[in-house]
C-alpha cells in the first residue's frame, strides 16, 4: 500500500496502538494509583499527554470520515495544548530536581531525556502547523511527534514488565541507559518510514530530517552531560 493511502486510511490505527502501550506503561504506576500521587503536577503532565494522544487518534480519523471543518476546530485546540504540555513536563521535571544536593551525572543525563525531547517535539509540531496547507507534509510532521514520546512509555515497560533485561543495558557511569530501547525502536521506525515514503512517491522532504532530528537528540542524551555548558544550564533549570 502506497505511504500516502496508508495515512489516510490507517493513521488513527496506528497512534490507538501508541496509546495503548502508553496506558500499558503507566498503568501500575499511574493510573492504578491515581488517588496516590505526590501532587497535581503529575495529574496536570498526564491530563495533557493523555488528550495529545487522543487528539493524534482523533485528527487523521476525522479526515479520513471527511469531516475536514471539525478537524481544523480540533486542530486549533493545540494551540492551546502543546504549550500546557510544555508547560506541565518542564514542571514535573523541575519539582523532581528541587531539593538535590548537588546534581549528578544521570541528572544532567535525565535533562537532555526530557528537555530535548520537548525541542524535538516543538520542531516537528511547528512545522506540521505551517505546512497545515500542505496536507501530506503536515500529516508526516504529526505523525513525527509521537517519536520523541517512546521512551517514557518503552522505559516503564522494561522495568515493569523485563527487569532481567536492564543490565544489559548500555551503562553511563555503571549506570543503565534503558532509553536506549525506545531510541533504537523509534529511529528503526523513522528509518523505515523513509524507505517507505521514497519507494511510494519518491519523496525525501520529511522523514529523513525527521530521523536526523531525532539521532541528534539521542545523541545528546549520551553526551551532553560530559559538557560544561550543559551542567550549566541544568544546574540553573534546578535552581530556579
């Protein structure tokens, strides 16, 4: 099937499998224990991730039922969503970091996870918003920003549900890199939507940045924290 018809069609399939190996990754530690968590922050970052997925679902469904007038209502309620989820992660992040004496190696390693993440996603969101013209372009671009998403879900799942396989996980510091798994599963993902959309309509306008997009930002999880500037920059994030 041509990539094109396969959006049209399948899209609102494919981010309902992301969602629910979302709800599998915060189940136990989130939705079970709704009632039991630290504080609002939690429910505010989770409210906002759940009704982006539900937004990805609902989206590519409306256009495939050509309901294009809703869709674009829809679509201007992100306007108002992506800077809450923006807004509510870096939030999280902050209150998780309040209180350290003194950061440390994972800590910058957990800042470039989860602020680059978020740089990533701004990006693609972006420009899916100024190719809205565009419907092929900007239905790739949206399609691009649940990449950045994988690790938060893939992560709990190992620990969850495969613990033997986090020691053979890549170490920084003696320390597991367990994002590796959703890195790797994402960019495999990316790489062949690339081959795809160029054997389909021999394009390479959006994949191919997008799975360069996403190497950098997972290479900077590896490296950034050796860098002064970066545990610079995370220790006035802390600090705030």
């Amino acid at each position: 099937m041509k990539l094109e018809k396969s959006l049209v069609q399948r899209s609102h399939l494919y981010f309902l499998v992301f969602f629910l190996f979302m709800l599998w990754g915060f189940w136990l530690t989130y939705f079970v224990k709704i009632f039991e968590q630290e504080n609002y922050r939690m429910h505010a970052h989770g409210i906002t991730l759940i009704l982006w997925c539900l937004m990805l679902i609902v989206q590519p469904y409306l256009i495939r039922t050509k309901k294009r007038p809703l869709h674009r209502a829809v679509g201007k309620f992100s306007y108002l969503l992506v800077p809450l989820l923006v807004i509510t992660t870096l939030d999280l992040l902050h209150f998780r970091m309040t209180g350290n004496a003194g950061l440390k190696t994972l800590d910058y390693v957990f800042v470039a996870l989860v602020v680059n993440a978020l740089v990533v996603f701004l990006i693609m969101y972006g420009l899916a918003i100024v190719n809205k013209s565009k419907p092929t372009v900007h239905a790739r671009y949206m399609l691009c920003t649940a990449f950045p998403m994988f690790t938060p879900i893939t992560d709990r799942i190992i620990y969850l549900f495969f613990p033997s396989a986090v020691p053979h996980m890549p170490t920084i510091e003696g320390n597991p890199i367990v994002p590796i798994v959703g890195f790797v599963l994402a960019d495999l993902l990316l790489f062949g939507l690339c081959i795809w959309d160029w054997r389909s309509h021999r394009r390479w306008n959006v994949f191919p940045f997008a799975l360069l997009l996403l190497v950098a930002y997972h290479l900077s999880v590896f490296h950034f924290y050796k860098f002064q500037y970066w545990r610079d920059f995370s220790s006035w994030f802390a600090g705030l």
